[in-house]
C-alpha cells in the first residue's frame, strides 16, 4: 500500500514538472514567434520603404533628365556634304521648357581658316568648347581629325570640361565630324549628320533627298530642315546656314600652279 502511495506521488510530481516545462515551452515559441512575426514585419516595413524611396529616386532622376533633355537640346542642327560642297544649317529658336524665348539665335559659326561648326546644347558650355576646339585647330593646323580627337580627350577626361553638355558638328572642306561629351568622334559614312531635338527628322529627310541627281547640298539642307521645323515644336523655320567649297580650293591651287610653272618656264628661257 505505502508503495503505490509513493509511486502515485512520484508520477503526480513527475507530471506536474512535464506539465510546466511544457507550458514555459509553449510560452517561449509564442513569444520567440512573435518576436519572428515582428521582425519579418518590421524587416517587410523597411524594405517597403526602401522600394518606395528608390522608385521615387528614379522618378525624379527621369524627370530631370526629361526636363535636361527638352531644355538642352531643345533645336536642330544639320550637316551634309555632297558633291565637294559642305553646308552647315540650324534653326533660330530658344526654347526654356514650353517657352519659346529667342528666334533668330545663332547656332553655327566660323572657327579659323576653312572650319565651321554648330552646337545643340548650352550656349554657355559650346562657346566653351568651340574656344577649346580653336585652340587644337591652332595647334595642329590643317589637322581636324586630330583636332576634334584632342577635343573629345579633355572633354571627357577633363573634371571641369566633363560637366559641359552640349553635341556639336564640326566641318572642313573634306570631313566632318559629330563631337560628343562621351568622348565619341563620330564621322558618317553618308555624308550626313543631324544633332538636337530635331536632328533625327532633318536627318531621315537628307537621306531620302541625298541620291536625288540635280539637288545640291544647300537645296537638300533647306528642305530637310523645313520638314524638321514642320515636325518638330523646338525647331523654327529662320535657319541661319554656313558653307564651303572644296572646288573653289582645289581651282584655286591648280591655279597657282600652273602660274608657277609659267614663271619658271620664263626665267628658264631667260
């Protein structure tokens, strides 16, 4: 009898102490569950806001760059070569957002002896550039491609020209050339380079027109841009354009030859 009495209360003991350790057990995944929920919520929370804050970044970063590009590049410029002449056209317009400001603002221009060029961009920043393109064309006269070349270089290794944004065109009597802040030198195959907001229209319009017999390039030039202004809203029809002749040089030359040879033939006669 005594021994069941004993063995009753070892079970009911043993019971009891299985019976709290399994309550604290139970108490200790609730609260370590709870604690699991809490984090993974909070974790949840702050991933949440990462996404929010960084789609709101992007927002941003593509409307400055939508804003950039309609402020910056907001024109046309148009070169084409054919037939020994090269023309160099762009429209007059100014725009600051959905504000026209200017129409008959200057956007091509001489640089030293047989070199024109024209921007799209700051007006600021390409006066930049075209004195540094001044400054290579002096030091490696009648050498535009090395010109243009050193140009791109310090535009894009330069901390300060870096920041410059603009395109520009850059042209002689033989080539021509699209000069970029990426460092890109860039010579067409065609003939034919368009920069701006409406580059792409005056460019698709010279292609159609180039093969045409009887059309000059100045011909070309002026249709491709009234076709660029007709379609483009930054681009007006006051087109301001340069030329040059590689006939004209080349005449000239053979000229100055044949006269030498004349003076030469006399003074051996003589």
């Amino acid at each position: 009898m005594k021994r069941s009495i004993i063995n009753n209360r070892t079970i009911n003991t043993t019971i009891s102490t299985v019976s709290k350790t399994l309550l604290r057990l139970s108490t200790l995944s609730s609260t370590s569950s709870s604690t699991t929920s809490s984090t993974t919520t909070s974790s949840t929370t702050t991933t949440t806001r990462r996404d929010y804050n960084n789609n709101n970044n992007n927002i941003n970063n593509l409307h400055k760059r939508l804003i950039h590009t309609t402020s910056s590049l907001s024109t046309t410029v148009l070169g084409i070569q054919k037939n020994s002449i090269t023309v160099l056209i762009a429209d007059g317009q100014v725009t600051m957002g959905s504000e026209v400001i200017k129409h008959n603002v200057i956007k091509v221009r001489k640089l030293g002896d047989g070199v024109i060029s024209g921007f799209a961009g700051s007006t600021a920043d390409a006066f930049t550039l075209f004195e540094r393109l001044e400054q290579k064309i002096e030091e490696h006269p009648g050498q535009l491609t090395r010109a243009c070349v050193e140009l791109a270089k310090n535009w894009r290794t330069d901390k300060y020209l870096r920041k410059l944004e603009a395109t520009m065109i850059v042209a002689d009597k033989h080539h021509m050339f699209q000069i970029t802040g990426n460092g890109d030198v860039l010579e067409p195959s065609n003939g034919i380079i368009g920069i701006g907001s409406g580059g792409s229209y005056a460019l698709a319009a010279s292609k159609a027109l180039i093969d045409i017999e009887g059309m000059s390039a100045i011909e070309i030039a002026q249709k491709a841009m009234k076709i660029a202004a007709s379609t483009c809203v930054y681009t007006n029809d006051n087109f301001q354009m340069l030329t040059l002749d590689a006939s004209e040089k080349e005449a000239k030359e053979k000229q100055e030859g044949e006269d030498s040879v004349l003076i030469n033939g006399k003074e051996d006669k003589l």
